[in-house]
C-alpha cells in the first residue's frame, strides 16, 4: 500500500525482499530451502558439482 513511500529501509525490510527475491528467481516449483543468494548460490554449487 505504501510501498517506496518512505526513506527508511530496515534490515527486516531487507531480508524479506530477498527471501522474496530468490523464490522468484528459483521459481514456483524449486523445492529450495534457501532464503538468501548466498544460500542459493551454494545450493547451487553443490548439487552441481556432486
């Protein structure tokens, strides 16, 4: 409703848009666990290279 409509952007914000964020980038059916790029990243990595 108020989105962009203040100068403040807590650290909550943001990691709320990133959880967001990568389970968009994941996509509806990824059964990732991860909630930051870091993680999924490294989810990536992995199942890559096993």
């Amino acid at each position: 409703m108020n989105f962009g409509g203040t100068d403040t952007f807590l650290e909550q914000d943001e990691a709320l848009a990133e959880k967001y964020l990568v389970r968009v980038w994941a996509g509806a059916r990824s059964k990732t666990a991860a909630e930051t790029f870091d993680h999924l990243r490294l989810e990536n990595y992995s199942s890559a290279s096993a």
